[in-house]
C-alpha cells in the first residue's frame, strides 16, 4: 500500500502574459509526493521544471503568475494561503536548495548565523542554542571541523561546501517536504556524488520526501524512485524509475535516455535529438512534441494527448502508447 501523499499537486498552472500572447509555461502539472519517497523531475533546459518548483511554494517571480491549480500539504492548499502563512510553511515545512547557492546565501553573514536564523525564525530557538545546534548540523553534512567553519563568510567555501550548507539550511527544521532543483549540477562529478549520498542519508534519518529536479536523467537515475519527464510545461510521462529507464514509454524519454553517454558505448558521441523546445508562444498544434518526434503520424499534429494511464503504475502523454 502506497503511504499518504505529503504533498498532493493538481492542474498547476503558470503563465507569462507578454505582447506576444500567454505563455502557459507549465500546463496542468499534477502529482504525489509520498513521505521518505523521491521524485525526480526530468526535461530539457526551458521546460518548466524551475517554475513548476517555485509554484510549489508561491514563489513564481512576476510577470509571471500561478494561474490555476492547487498545492496541497497535508491536504492543506498552500497557493490558498496568505504570504505570512506561506512563509511559516516556507522553510519549515517545505525546503528548497538551488543550483546556485550563493544567490541563496547572504554574502555578509557567516553560515553558521545563517543556519542559525532558519532555527531562530522557525523554531523560535534562543540565539546561542540555535548556533550549537547549527554547527552540529554543520558537522552532520559533513563538514570538517565545523565549529571553525560556522566563522567564515560563503565566499570562503568552495561550491560543495557551499551546497552543503545549503543543505544543513534546508534540513535543520526537519522539513516533510524538500525541493532540489538542480542541486549538483554547478558540481564537479566527484563532488556531485558526494551531494547525493548526503541527500539520500538525510532523506532516510528525516523520511523527507523529495522532488529532485534534473535536466540530467542519468542524475535523476540514481536517485528517484519515480520520474517524470516534462517536455514545454506538460508531464508526458511518468513511471516507477526501474521502468522508466529499461522500457520507456514516451518517445520524448527514449530520445532523452538515448541521448546519455554510456559506458559502454565506443563509437563517439551519442546521438543528439533534433530540433530543441518549442517557443512556449507558438507552440506545435496538437502533440507539443510532434515536430520533433520520429514517431509522428498526422493524427499527433491536431490532437493534444492527454496523460493516461499505461498499467503498472505508469503514465503517458502519447496519442500512439495510450490512445
Ligand atoms: N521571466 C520570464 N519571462 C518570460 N518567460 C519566462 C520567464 N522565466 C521563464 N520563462 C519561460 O518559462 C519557461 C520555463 O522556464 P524554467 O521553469 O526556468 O525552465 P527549466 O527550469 O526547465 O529550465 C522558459 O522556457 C521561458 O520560456
Ligand atoms: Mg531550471
């Protein structure tokens, strides 16, 4: 029996409003997030995987906007909130770490303060506790000698360390629910690595659920036990991970496994997928990956698939797998 879902998202919607016309930018994106569980979130750059992050917490920058769905915690709606109600679900309840964590950090602050004040602000701890109890979490993410580190400014870490402060961040309060959007990507293989395993330990103390976010399927790989892959702002297919990647469904997640680099592949370079995403303002007519699909038939350019059931757990967005 799979466990309650901590997070329940239906039909989300964003849309940026240009004089070119609404760009749907994700499009009825639903899903469950189930607790100790990963969720990756896979597509090209400019699919809609960032946005559909940042709606996840209300946090979409303007012009654009949330134009529909609902975001439910514990069966709470999160977009139905006030800004100070989110805010107190924000970092408590729900975290998030970046690609980038020093847009994230303060650069005039030590990040011992800084994991301090996510405890001081959440959990009403007293200073000076909140600073123990940050370099232990220091110390946890494996940070060497952290009572020396919590001292120095972002600036004076290197990426993964920075990223595991981040992560220190975002655990600290014991969050349901932790949002990795591209959290390794800025990292070199050795220490991307290292990221993960930190991740997954966390996730199996805490029983986080998470949605990790990856234009990378081979990342998404090692770690999600179910995936979704999202081609200009739809989800076209989503599947247990095992399945996914020995028998996908989607032709878009073919072209995309395809195009991995493989160990035992010699004969040079992968074969990339033609053509690139679709502008969101003039988008194909029927099937949005029509134009790229080799596995198109007329009937793909006038009818939009819809996200049907395959059996087995697996969904599809193809009018030639699930009619
Ligand atoms: N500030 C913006 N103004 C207009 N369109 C935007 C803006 N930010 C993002 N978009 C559109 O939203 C799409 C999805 O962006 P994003 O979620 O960041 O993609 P991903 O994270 O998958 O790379 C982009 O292709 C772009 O067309
Ligand atoms: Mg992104």
């Amino acid at each position: 029996m799979p466990r309650q879902p901590v997070l329940e998202v239906r039909d989300l919607e964003v849309t940026f409003a240009s004089e070119r016309g609404v760009a749907r930018v994700v499009d009825g994106v639903s899903f469950d997030l189930a607790p100790g569980r990963t969720l990756g979130l896979v597509g090209e750059s400019g699919c809609g995987k960032s946005l559909t992050a940042l709606a996840l917490l209300g946090l979409v920058p303007p012009p654009g906007q949330i134009a529909g769905g609902t975001v439910r915690l514990d069966g709470r709606d999160l977009l139905a909130l006030t800004e100070a109600e989110r805010d107190a679900v924000r970092g408590r309840r729900i975290a998030m770490i970046f690609q980038e964590p020093m847009t994230a950090l303060n650069p005039v602050f030590t990040v011992g303060d800084q994991i301090a004040e996510v405890l001081r602000v959440h959990g009403g701890v007293p200073r000076r506790q909140a600073l123990e109890t940050a370099v232990a979490m220091m110390g946890r993410v494996g940070i060497a000698d952290p009572q020396a580190r919590a001292d120095a400014f972002p600036h004076q870490l290197s990426g993964g360390m920075r990223q595991r402060v981040m992560i220190a961040m975002a655990m600290i309060c014991r969050p349901d629910v932790l949002i990795a959007d591209e959290p390794t990507t800025a990292l070199d293989v050795t220490v991307q690595a290292q990221i993960l395993d930190l991740m997954l330990g966390m996730q199996a103390e805490f029983g986080t659920a998470i949605l990790f976010i990856s234009h990378d399927l081979g990342v998404v790989s090692e770690v999600a036990d179910d995936v979704m892959v999202m081609y200009a702002g739809r989800i076209v297919e989503h599947s247990p991970a095992t399945s996914l990647f020995s028998a996908p469904l989607h032709p878009y997640t073919l072209g995309l496994l395809q195009a991995l680099p493989r160990v035992d592949r010699h004969l040079g370079r992968p074969p990339a997928m033609r053509g690139g995403m679709p502008d969101p303002c003039a988008l194909p007519r029927g099937c949005r990956y029509s134009d790229r699909c080799p596995m198109a038939e007329n009937m793909c350019r006038t009818r939009e698939p819809s996200l049907n059931g395959a059996g087995a757990g697996r969904w599809v967005a193809c009018l030639k797998v699930a009619p």
